[in-house]
C-alpha cells in the first residue's frame, strides 16, 4: 500500500472511530419498529401544551440538564430507590426546580402501549422538547433518534456538570467545551432563556448578597431592572417562592427579546450576564440581534441538534427503560 493509501486508510479509520457515537442516531429510527411513535409524541405534545404553555420551557431545560450529565441517557429521569439507596440526579440542587417528568411519563405510557420495549425515554425527552417549542411557535429542528437510556444516576454528577446560573463566562465555556460545545452554542443555547421563568433564589444574590456582604447588588445588572426586580418581585433574599419571567415583555414567545435585554445589562442570571464580558460572545449576540429572527431559530436549531448528541449511548449500550423513572429489573 502507497504512503497516500495507508494514510487515507488510517483517516477513514480515525473518522470511523470518532463517529461511531453518532453512528446508530438518526432521522426516523423507529420507522420500521414503531412507525406511529413520533406522530404519537407529537399528539400528545399538541394536545397538552396549549393549555400549559410554561412547561414547553420546563421540557427544554430537561433536555439540556439530562444531556450536560453522562450525556443524552434520559439518567435525569430517574428516581431515588431503597434496593440502592442511591441518590439521583433528579435530587442534585440543580435539578430540584426541575419541572415535567410527569408529562414525560405520560408520553411513555402512551408509547408503550403501542410498541412495548421500544421507544428509549432518552428520545421522547428530546423529541418532547422540540415538539413543545414548535407549538409554542419556536423553531423546528431535526432529532435524529436512536439513543438508549441509561442505567446509572447520580447527584453529585449533576452538581459538577450542569452550570449554575452563577457562572462566569470561564467555567461556562469550560463546562460547555467538556461536552463538545464551543462559545457559538453557549450564546444560542442561552437564548432558550427567551421562553419560560426562574425562581428568585437563582439570582437573588445579584440584587442583596453580590460580595458576599449583605446589600451589595451586582454592578453589572441595570440599576432600574434590579430596582425593579427587589420592589416588586423578589422582595427578600429568602424568597424562594417567587417567579419570575426570564425574558420580561415576552416569556412565551421564541423571540430576539433575550438578547437584546443582554445588550442592556438586563439578563436575569449571572450566566446571562456573562454573554457579554467576551469581545467572541458579544459579536455573537450583536449578530442575532441586527440579524432576523429566522436566522436565529436555524442557528439554534442547529446547536439543539449538536446538544442532542452529546454523549448518546446506542446499539447495546444502556437499556430501554419500560418506565422512565425506574431502570428495569
């Protein structure tokens, strides 16, 4: 074999190698052994989602929290037992604000009914997700299926892997770069922000406790924003109760609104706030912000997408799990 030969030789080989976790995943999987279950989803999504529309955000942020820990398993699913007294994901400070596993639940049941054993929870917990944004009028974007559930849960993983909405733009970018993300999908995955509503204790230390010294307020949040926010929404550093929209004037509306608050030092989270302490980060946000909202909803749909097939275990890997809560026995 020529030089040529034997290095184009060991290149496909290397492109194999690397591929082989993508390999399994594509467009309608389950086309041949479970042709109804993605018009079933979809059904099902269309049907409920219009009377509750907060929860196409909840349903989003499940997808993201399940796929930034051993990847897109549907492992976020999965509840505490006795037999291992193992203490899951779903427990894990991140996760407890976590909204939607009962609708999840009810998407399995239905698939189960029509082809028992064959559908992963990984993969409604995906498809859920870009259904719910459709129907609220977000973009579209392909979800190749394929994925297998996983059979191991643990909360101090999802401590460790899922960034806080403390987050400097450093750890963001690390956490990000560890599963594959670069700063680009960092920018237009944040814009999910544009749907959807947070808690007051996910941010409350940016109006009272910024220093670590009680009343100190964080300089980079707009001072009539956070006068705002202490006197009519988050009235105490213990509100733990109180919700707030993330993209005030338009939370249910997949819209440029969220970054163009960013440009005005209004994002809710420090995380958000981060966006636009990079010269990279910015120019991303200025982009999509003089840009339309159609390119925005197929750049993001294409870092959905790249999201989706983060570490995704198929062919023999994991399971596939009769109920999403439990591994099977």
């Amino acid at each position: 074999m020529s030089t040529f030969g034997l290095g184009f030789f060991v290149i496909c080989i290397v492109g194999i190698f690397l591929d082989a976790s993508h390999a399994q995943l594509q467009l309608n999987f389950y086309a041949k052994s479970c042709p109804k279950a993605e018009k079933i989803i979809q059904d099902y999504v269309h049907k409920h989602i219009p009377k509750a529309p907060s929860l196409a955000a909840a349903l989003l942020r499940v997808h993201f929290h399940d796929c930034f820990v051993r990847g897109c398993d549907g492992s976020v699913l999965l509840n505490f037992t006795s037999s291992t007294k193992n203490q899951t994901e779903k427990v894990a400070i991140p996760n407890q604000t976590l909204r939607g596993f009962s609708f999840i639940d009810g998407v399995k049941k239905i698939v189960e009914a029509e082809c028992p054993g064959i559908v992963s929870c990984a993969d409604i917990v995906a498809l859920v997700a870009r259904d719910s944004v459709v129907v609220t009028g977000g973009p579209f974007w392909n979800v190749p299926t394929g994925r297998r559930d996983g059979k191991i849960s643990n909360a101090s993983e999802a401590l460790a892997n899922i960034p806080p909405p403390t987050s400097n733009l450093s750890s963001l970018q690390t956490s990000f770069a560890n599963k594959g993300l670069d700063l680009k999908d960092l920018v237009l995955l944040s814009g999910a922000h544009t749907i959807g509503v947070s808690h007051c204790s996910s941010f409350s230390t940016r109006l009272y406790n910024f220093t670590g010294v009680l009343g100190t307020q964080d300089p980079s949040l707009d001072s009539e924003y956070a006068s705002n926010l202490k006197g009519k929404k988050c009235k105490s550093i213990n509100d733990n109760t109180t919700i707030v929209e993330m993209d005030p004037g338009s939370f249910r509306t997949f819209d440029l609104s969220y970054y163009k608050l960013l440009l005005k030092r209004r994002g809710l989270f420090q995380s958000d706030a981060a966006l636009t302490t990079s010269a990279t980060t910015k120019s991303f946000i200025n982009q999509l912000v003089k840009g339309s909202l159609e390119e925005f909803n197929t750049e993001f749909a294409k870092a959905m997408e790249k999201m989706g097939r983060i570490e995704v275990k198929t062919g023999s890997a994991g399971e596939i799990r009769k109920q999403c809560a439990f591994v099977n026995r």
